[in-house]
C-alpha cells in the first residue's frame, strides 16, 4: 500500500473528525469574538508578517534562556510555524483571524498524521491509543489551542513525529516523508522536545537501515529523494542562521545546554532504567528494529528517557516545558490499556463511556489557559483600536514603548503587531534582553524624527504625560476571575510630539 491508500483508512479519518470538532467550534468562536494577538502571540505574528520581507526569520520565538545562561539569549530553533501560517496571514492583509484558521488548519493537518500514521502502524488499536492520549489534552488547552503559540504546535507536531516514526517502524518507508517534516516543526517550534526530536531522528534513520538491510522496509527511491528536499527545505532557515551569523543560534543552545543546573544523580537513574528496558524488549524481539507494531513501547522509552532526561538539566524552573510532549509519551500508557479494554467483554461500554467523559469535560471542566490568555485578549483589543485610531495621523516611523506590568506582557505587543499589520513603520522594546532577529526594530536603529506611542498600563494614577502629548485613556474590561497583572485597570495611549 501507497501513503495515499493509508490515508483512505476510515477509523482515523473518524477519530480526527471528533477531535477536530472542538477545534473547529473554538476558531470560529475566537474569530467572531474578535481574538487580536497579544503577548507572546503578538510576537508570533510580527515574525509571520515579515517571512515575506526582507527580513525573513531564519529562527523560531526568542526564547527565555538568559534566565538559565545570563547573557546567552538564544530561540528556538527554527520559523517552520512562521513559514506555514505565512501565505494565508498575507493573502488576507494580515487580518487577526487568519492567525487563528492558520493555526487550526496546521493543528487539525498534523493531527490527521498523527492518526493515520497510527492506523498503519497499529491498526484501530493505534489509532484509539494516539486519540485517547491527545484527547486529554483539550480540556486542559481549550481554545488556545487553535492561536499561535508555538508550544502547542510542537505539542501536536511531536505526537505526530512519534506516530509518523511509528509507521516507518513497520517498515512503511513511505511515511518518511510526513516523519521529517512532523520531527522538524516539532523540534523548531519548541527547545523542550527539541532535543527528543533530534534523538528520534536519528533512532529511525538507524531503524531504518537494520530493516532495509533485512529486507522489512517498502521505501522507493522517490521517497529517498522527496524526505531528503523536504529535510532541506525544513532545515534551510537555521542553517543559513549557522553560516551568516556568529555566534549563531546553534552556539547559543549548546552554551545554554551546558548551562543548567542538573541532576547528575536523576540522569543516571534515567539512562539505567531506559537502558535495562530496552534491553529487555530487545532480549524478548521486541526492539525499535523488529518490525511490529509493538515497537512504539521501546520507541516511546527513548522518546520519554531523552525528555526526563533534558529536564534534569534544565535550570530556572525549565523542567515543567516538558509536559508539552505528555499527548506522545500517554501512548505508553495508552497503548497496553487499549489492547486489554479490546479484549474486554465491556469494551464498547468502556468507549462510550470514555468518549462520554471527554464531552463533559470539555463542557464543565474549568479550562485555566482559556480563563487566562483569553482574558488577555479581551484587554488588549479594545486598547489595539483605539491605538490604531491614534495612529492614523502619524506620518512616519513610530516608536512604541511600554510602562506598567500589563502593557509590557501583553497590550504594547499587541499595539505593535498591530501597527506592523497595518503596513506602519515600527519600532519597538523587546520583552526580552540580547540579539534577536527583529532587532532591526530597536528604536536605536531609528535617527530620523518620528513620535512615540507610549502604552501606559496602571491601577489609578498614570505617569504624566510629556508637554504637547495626546492622551487617550482605555479602561480595560474587568475580569473578576483573572484580575489584569499588576492590578491594572487603565491603558493610557500616549503620543508624544515629533521627536
């Protein structure tokens, strides 16, 4: 069978339609609620606006390394997200709600991977293990899962890198293809399954070779061919960072790597129980080379030991990023779980009951990043109109700048993203210190005149406003259940005279 067959399988194509559902019903929920980026998205969708630029990322969201490694401001490794979610932000005009569809078609087609890749590689009992273990993930995301932050692309595209790898595994060479494009918008997306990501990689190309050589791989040469373009198209942003900066991004990681505070005694247990595991898998033909569908358990232990692993080394409360691959590394639960339920005389009750669970959960179950971020949200929008209002008389550059808690996590990048969109000539602060890519928008590159537009976020009294000033107050919505950081109610709009 062809990659093409295994995607006309029924039994994924239904487990994607449920769990796609509710994302479906959050993008249209966010677009008709008038979702603007904000804080990190606000980030996002600065770099999705200039991969058609000349400035074109070469690198993923700046990362918050300097807190592990001072001074070693390093990103994530690589604009894979941007690239994707690029075309339709600038067909529309870089309108909001293209972020959002963007995010949910990336979301929805990786998951579709994931699932059919499950299918070949361990037929419903795959693809009910894959589903069960990302489904209890939407209730905890809610409808930020479909807005584009980068960890929960890599959360969906490290699930889907794990299954992908799965079905080549079984000597499906055919799925290589959807394996290095899956690993690589993991590993670029986020620095906490970055390095599992590199780890699987080169577990399946080894894989690969022990059951080519045994006769138990299907790969034709075109799909030699096709991995390796889609490897260098993937890859061909950081590698140009490696050959035209120094230090380049890869120095950084590597120093910040070597940086973390550690646990030398929690590595060695790991690598001792992952090593006595595979061994006796391997010991009883079980191994990541055997060919059955059994080998996601010995894949998995590599993918969960290089996770537990980085964690150990991870400084400055780093550890927790890795509850971003849990979907992946649940399929080691999952898995046995939905072999003994399918031997079970109550295996269609425990379904529905299950699937029973899931709905009420996503009815009741109080969603804290939905209560959080989308409080967010709704602050920074009214604020980014009435900023855009300010703007229209501005001819030239402009300067935003942040003073108070809320404006500068959330509502100054959503003024700026904004005013970028809108095709203005902005310069701004970043959140966070060191070289990064949009540094070409540091106000100290800017010596022709131009305004500022300060983002003034406070509980009562705002700071006094410069002589000649325009001054614009924005009283925020009031969210009892998530209060604005800082206790903020206000957003003053501050534009100065030309400077």
């Amino acid at each position: 069978m062809t990659l093409r067959d295994d995607l006309r399988s029924r039994t994924w194509a239904i487990a994607w339609l449920l769990l796609v559902l509710p994302l479906a019903w959050w993008t249209v929920e966010l677009v008709a609620g008038g979702w603007v980026p904000h804080g990190d998205t606000a980030v996002a969708a600065v770099r999705v606006h200039d991969v058609f630029g000349s400035h074109t990322p070469l690198l993923g969201m700046p990362s918050t390394s300097g807190q592990v490694a001072e001074g070693v401001h390093a990103h994530h490794p690589g604009p894979l997200q941007f690239q994707l979610l690029a075309p339709l932000y600038a067909l529309t005009g870089y309108a909001p709600w293209a972020l959002v569809v963007g995010s949910f078609l990336v979301i929805a087609g990786v998951l579709a991977l994931a699932l059919a890749a499950a299918d070949v590689a361990g037929g419903q009992r795959g693809v009910i293990a894959v589903a069960v273990a990302q489904a209890v993930v939407l209730p905890v995301a809610g409808s930020q899962l479909v807005t584009p932050w980068n960890p929960w692309v890599a959360m969906v595209a490290f699930t889907a890198a794990v299954t992908c790898g799965w079905a080549v595994l079984v000597g499906r060479g055919g799925w290589w293809p959807a394996f290095i494009v899956t690993v690589s918008l993991a590993a670029q997306s986020h620095l906490a399954v970055a390095p599992a990501s590199v780890v699987l990689g080169v577990a399946a190309l080894g894989a690969s070779i022990v059951l080519w050589r045994a006769g138990r791989l299907r790969m034709t040469r075109g799909t030699v061919v096709l991995t390796a373009l889609l490897g260098v198209a993937c890859w061909a942003a950081p590698l140009a960072d490696v050959a035209t900066r120094s230090p380049h991004n890869l120095e950084l990681l590597l120093e910040v790597a070597g940086a973390g505070d550690g646990a030398p005694v929690l590595s060695l247990m790991v690598l001792t129980a992952a090593g006595a595991v595979l061994w006796w898998l391997h010991r009883r033909g079980g191994g990541v080379a055997s060919g059955r569908p059994s080998a996601v358990v010995p894949w998995l232990v590599i993918a969960t030991a290089v996770l537990l692993l980085s964690a150990s080394r991870a400084g400055g409360g780093r550890a927790a990023y890795i509850a971003f691959a849990l979907p992946a590394m649940l399929v080691l639960l999952t898995w046995p779980l939905v072999g003994w339920w399918s031997r079970s005389r109550h295996a269609r009750t425990a379904a529905y009951g299950f699937a029973a669970a899931v709905a009420l959960s996503l009815l009741l179950v109080p969603r804290p990043f939905d209560r959080f971020l989308g409080a967010a949200a709704d602050r920074a929008a009214p604020v980014v109109e009435r900023a855009r209002e300010v703007a229209q008389g501005i001819d030239g550059p402009v300067v935003v700048r942040s003073t108070g808690v809320s404006a500068w996590v959330d509502i100054a990048p959503a003024v700026y993203a904004a005013l970028v969109a809108d095709g203005r000539e902005v310069y701004f602060e970043p959140r966070v210190d060191g070289r990064r890519e949009d540094d070409f928008r540091h106000p100290r590159h800017l010596d022709a005149p131009h305004r500022e537009l300060i983002v003034d976020s406070h509980a009562d009294r705002p700071q006094p406003a410069a002589e000649g000033a325009v001054v614009e107050r924005v009283v925020l919505p009031e969210r009892p259940d998530t209060p604005a950081l800082g206790g903020d109610r206000y957003v003053d709009l501050v534009l100065t005279p030309v400077r």
